[in-house]
C-alpha cells in the first residue's frame, strides 16, 4: 500500500494523517435528521406504519444498523462528538449554558471533514451547525451559512426569506399552534409549532418548507462544483423532525388517516390516569421535564405525535428529491450515502416528549443507514447489523473510506469491521453522559452485553438515588429494571463493568469518584486514597 503523509496545516505542522494513494475517492452524502423516536424506524407492536418510501429502501436494500446509539441526548454535545470521532468536552447546550461551559468545539479540534477536504475531496454543506460556527467556515467555506442554535431559522435566514419570496410567500405564521401547559397549571406554556397558516388565499405548499429550501440549496451547491469529476463530501443537516413543527398544506389526508389510528403510549396512560404522577419509582429528572413539558392534554399530545409523524414524512419526501436528482446526475450508484439522528426523542413515552438532561433508551437509541456504492465490496447485499455501534463510529468509517489513517484519538471503530463481522474491541465501550440542559442532572450510562448474551443500557445518575437499567432487545418497553429482584445479577455485572471502564479513561475521573462513593461496597476495587495528594 503506497501512502503520503500530508498535514491539515502544512506550515504549523498540525493535523498530521496519511493517505493510501491506491485508494478509491468515493462520493459521500452524509445526511443528519434531528431528534427522531425510535418507532418511526424501529417498527414494534403499536407503532403507526411510517410513510417513508425513500428511507425504507435505504432499509430494505442497504445497511441497516439496528442497536445504534449516540453519545448524548443533546445537539450539540451529540454532534461534537461524531464529527470529531471522540467522546466530548460539551456536556450542554449553548442556549443553556452556564457562564464558562464550553459551547462550541475548538479552533485546534480536528473534525473528520477537515481530513477529506485536504486529501482532495470537494466538501460542501447546507444546514445547522450547533457546534460553532468557525470550524463550518473552514471547512466548508466561507459562503457556508451554519446556524448555531437549537431552533430552525424560519425569520431571520435572508436566503430562506429569499426562496420563500420567488415561490410567493412570505414569513411563516401559523393557523394551529400547538402548546403545553404552563409549569403551574395555569395557561399556556412552551409553544411546539403546528400547522403553517395559508397566505393571501394560497396553502403552503411542501416546496416552500424549511426542508424543501435546504435539499434545494444541496442540489444548487452539487451543480455549482468547477470540476465534477472531483470527489464530493456534502453534508446536509436537516432540523426536524424536532419541534417545533411547521406542517404544510397538502398532508390534511395523512392527518385524518393518523388521527384515527394513532394510540397514546401504554405509559403516558398510566401517569396521566394516576393524577400526572409516576406509578413507579423513577429519578426525579423525569418529574421535572414532565413539567417543564406540559403535555398533561392527551388530545394535545396526539397532535403533537401526529405533527411529528407529519414532519418525518415530509423529511423523507424532501430526501427523495436529493435522490431522484443524484440518479439523475448518474452518481447516486457512486455514493456512500449515510444517514444518521443526532439523538432520539420520547414522543409521549412516560408523558415525557423532546429530549433532556437524563439517559434513557428513548432519547439515546439512534438510527443508522449506510447505502455503500454499488460496486464496493459492499454494495451488493443488504446487511442487518445488531451488535450495537455508536455515532462514534462515523469519523474512523468515513476516513476509512477515503482511504486516510490518523494518530489522532478516534474513540469509535469503522463500521465496516461490523460488516465483515469483526467484534467491537473491549478498549472502545459504547458510552454517553449528559450534564445540564432545563435541569442539570450529570449522568453517564453504556451499552453493554450480560452474561446472558443480551444487551443492556445501564445509567449512573449522579445526583439520584436512583439509576436506570433497561434491556435493548425489548425496544417497545422503557421499564426500568434497576430494583427488579431478578435483575440483580444483571446490575452487578453492569457496575462492575462500569467500574473497569471509567478506571481506565481519566477523562471520566468526574464521574469515577461518585460512583465508587455509591457502590464501594459492591465494587471488587478498593476505593483507596482519592486525595491525589501522595
């Protein structure tokens, strides 16, 4: 194998990596959605059939990774870390950081597309950042508009405003708004969006969505490159189907076929019929968004249910023309073509909705399709992947495929190892923490296999009396198995297996020292001097 070293920055040195020059340069197409329930692609018991076509055949036909997790239930801290293959120091987000916390990755961090674009690949990108700006701008160019925020840019992105002016229309307003209960009982609280309002007696077509707009700007970008024969890497980072909703004219038929079938969840029922309190013990973290939420209306949670469906499918029709263009071109059969979630959503599930500062299956279980090139060693069969895999995963993959090596830390291992049926090594454990977001409740959790061969999500929340245990393979039920008395066997395995793992990483010494104060007594090391002072 003939390689070249080369440098992010030949004149400081930085950034050192090394190319395989016998190497194909594949297209690749890495497309994100934000904040997506594990039954829009996890179908179970219960579940509504999702009208997603285009999704379903990257499914059918491709590679689908079943047990796929991220590395926090927040934007930001989610993205940070798959961008730049290792766990990271943004443990909140930025619209609700405390002074000094840090927000947005570093000038001198190194994110995987800086590697494609210095080993000769065309890299472009539409959508939102929510990690900073200034890495965006480098990478992809100083025309490049990522929005750093939470929330879409529906009002203020002059080109959106701009689009929406050629199509005759204006700024969005909204004909049915969706909101939750104020925190005391009385009124209106947080706002989720809802239906957007006709103008000047015309509906509000798809075309002129948020979501339209962006695959608009992606095919606009692709056909503006000076050479096409130049590799591409584009990454498209939709928002939605995060609230807040902006549903448009001609989804009524879907509405009314969802209104009839949809079905509450079995737990929302559960707390709703017991007065808005948990049947069940459970950490206090829940209670607080369960308040800070509001859905205590059934009636308003399913219209937000359904407005999540809504906009899902929408998202799956607007990828389809992204598509249905790249075949077009004749490069969509030469395109790694990856699609991820940034982190889950609960979507009525113990009367909770959104996402938070708490690790539970519900927000940290992730979808994960790969559509290799047709004729790669992997293009010619579908693959169902169960062994679990984390958006860590992504930057050592997308570096494999281009053919680069790094000394860097990459705490992921490449997805293709999966494919070829290699086991995940002990060195690299699944694992995601959380410290702050409405209510600061610092906790860390992993995917681990028991000694009965099924996989389980374990939580240490740090400020709680009580932790969380959950079995992956019953993806349908959020039940937590913790004071289960025949899971004690299980909860053992997962301290001690927590213990090993944060032994060996200093980076987790802010949550070592708590759980071992916790579980000494069950733990087979010591606690010894914490001091740190001989």
């Amino acid at each position: 194998m003939k390689t070249q070293k080369a440098y992010l920055n030949p004149v400081t040195g930085h950034g050192p990596f090394r190319v395989n020059q016998e190497s194909r340069k594949e297209n690749i197409l890495f497309i994100s959605v934000d904040m997506v329930p594990r039954e829009f692609y996890q179908q179970f018991e219960g579940c509504v059939e999702m009208h997603t076509p285009h999704l379903d055949t990257l499914k059918q036909n491709h590679v689908v990774f079943e047990n796929a997790f991220c590395s926090s239930p927040l934007c930001s801290p989610s993205r940070a870390s798959y961008l730049s293959g290792h766990y990271s120091y943004i443990t909140v987000n930025s619209e609700r950081a405390h002074d000094g916390q840090d927000i947005h990755v570093r000038q001198e961090d190194i994110l995987f597309p800086e590697y494609l674009k210095h080993s000769g690949y065309h890299c472009r990108h539409a959508g939102k950042s929510h990690v900073g700006t200034h890495k965006f701008m480098d990478i992809f160019g100083e025309n490049d508009s990522p929005w750093d925020r939470w929330s879409p840019p529906w009002f203020d992105d002059d080109q959106y405003i701009n689009y929406l002016k050629n199509l005759g229309f204006e700024r969005i307003s909204f004909e049915k708004t969706l909101y939750g209960q104020e925190a005391a009982g009385e009124g209106r609280g947080n706002c989720y969006g809802g239906w957007v309002a006709p103008q000047n007696g015309k509906p509000f077509p798809k075309e002129a969505t948020y979501p339209a707009y962006l695959v608009q700007k992606t095919i606009d970008a692709l056909e503006a490159r000076q050479d096409a024969e130049q590799p591409f890497y584009f990454q498209l980072d939709f928002f939605g189907p995060h609230q807040p909703f902006a549903i448009p004219a001609g989804m009524e038929k879907r509405e009314q076929e969802l209104r009839e079938i949809i079905r509450l969840p079995e737990s929302y029922q559960q707390i709703h019929d017991n007065n808005f309190q948990a049947p069940w013990d459970e950490p206090r973290v829940y209670r607080m968004y369960r308040k800070n939420w509001g859905l205590t209306d059934p009636e308003t949670l399913k219209s937000y249910m359904i407005a999540n469906i809504l906009q899902f499918e929408l998202l799956d029709e607007m990828i389809g023309r992204l598509f249905a263009y790249l075949q077009e071109q004749g490069t969509y059969h030469k395109t790694w073509i990856f699609l991820i979630a940034d982190h889950g959503e609960m979507n009525g599930e113990m009367a909770l909705i959104d996402k938070g500062a708490y690790l539970n299956p519900g927000v940290i279980r992730v979808p994960l399709l790969i559509k290799p090139p047709a004729d790669s060693e992997f293009g010619q069969q579908s693959y169902r992947i169960e062994e679990p895999v984390s958006l860590l995963d992504l930057a050592p993959t997308m570096l494999e495929i281009a053919g680069i090596s790094t000394d860097a830390r990459m705490d992921g291992v490449s997805l293709l190892q999966s494919l070829v049926g290699a086991q995940r090594p002990d060195r690299k454990p699944i694992l995601f923490d959380i410290w702050s977001h409405v209510v600061p409740n610092p906790s860390i959790g992993m995917v681990f296999t028991a000694s009965n061969d099924k996989n389980y999500m374990f939580t240490f929340n740090v400020v709680d009396e009580i932790d969380e245990l959950y079995e992956l393979e019953n993806r349908k039920s959020l039940h937590n198995l913790i004071a289960e008395p025949e899971a004690s066997g299980i909860v053992q395995e997962a301290l001690v297996k927590m213990d090993e793992v944060l032994e060996r990483d200093p980076r987790w010494i802010s949550y070592s020292g708590p759980f071992k104060l916790t579980y000494a007594e069950r733990l087979p090391t010591p606690f010894g001097d914490q001091q740190h002072f001989l």
